[in-house]
C-alpha cells in the first residue's frame, strides 16, 4: 500500500494510538469483552480516573467502542481492527525483544508505532534504526505485516489523523 501521510497527522495518529490508557482499553475489551463504564477504576486500578475519562471520551470519539445495550463499553469493528494491529505490533516486538527483553504489552506497541511513524510520514524513509546487513532486512520485512496494518487502518479512519487528545500521552 502506498498511502502516505504528512508528518503532523502521522503524530497526532501515533500519539492518539501510543496512548498507555488507550492500548489498555482497547486490549482489554477485545480480550475480555464488554465493560460496564462503572467497573472501569475496577478493572485499571494502576490509571487515573482523568486517564480513563480521557481514554474512552478519545475511544467514542473516534469511534472505536460505543455504549452497548445495558450501557457496557464494547469495541466497533474500527475498534476491533485496532486491538488486531495492536496484537501484531506486540508479537513483532517480543519476536525481536524490541524495545527491551522484558517490557511493558503497552510500551511494546508504543515503540512499534514509533518505529514505523517515520516511515509513514516519507515515502523515502526506512524504517528502525538497525544493524545493517541481513539481520536488518529480515526485521524490516517481519515488520511489513504491523506497518500494512497500521496504514491500511489509518486509511480507514483518517479522522485519528486530523485532531489530536495530546494529553492522552503518557
């Protein structure tokens, strides 16, 4: 796919989807299923209740969960497609110990998402700074199936690209 983006909606993107409170929500559904929006502080009990407020006001906003019936906080299938990237971008970070050996689910795809942005933003751009060599090709191109993900999901919500929840970082 060659869909490329500017250098300020790849950021306002990656700082959207880096989001520690926001990879925790969206994980978190799609592995356990709905939750109640009262059993959030219960179910995060290490994030603030600003940065679940923050979280899943980001979340609804750019549609990525919605209020079910009997009001539980449940994925959308733009949701759902982001806690799939979010998964490879996690395997591909065990398989090479990136960024660490051990590491935090969500540190993990936050230095993904990192590594691929450059290469989103420029067409020119490579991707990671790595060894040269083979070792270097062989990461680049297991790295191919996190970044199709990634550009094909923007592609699919350009809204995560134009409006930025900059105190959603952290």
């Amino acid at each position: 796919m060659t869909t490329h983006f500017s250098t300020i909606e790849v950021r306002n993107a990656v700082g959207l989807l880096a989001s520690r409170s926001l990879i925790r929500l969206i994980t978190e559904i799609d592995d356990n299923g709905a939750i109640p929006p009262r059993r959030l502080t219960g179910t995060f009990p290490d994030l603030s209740s600003h940065q679940l407020r923050r979280a899943t006001e980001a979340a609804c906003a750019y549609a990525l969960v919605r209020t079910a019936p009997g009001s539980s906080l449940e994925l959308t299938d733009s949701g759902a497609d982001l806690a799939d990237l979010y998964d490879a971008a996690a395997r591909w970070a065990r398989r090479h110990a990136y960024p660490a050996p051990v590491c935090k689910f969500s540190s993990r795809i936050r230095h993904v998402l990192d590594l691929l942005a450059p290469s989103l933003a420029d067409k020119n751009s490579d991707i990671g700074p790595w060894p040269s060599g083979a070792r270097a090709s062989s990461i680049e191109a297991d790295l191919a199936r996190p970044r199709a993900l990634l550009i094909e999901w923007l592609a699919g919500n350009p809204q995560v690209t134009r409006v930025a929840y900059p105190d959603l970082v952290a």
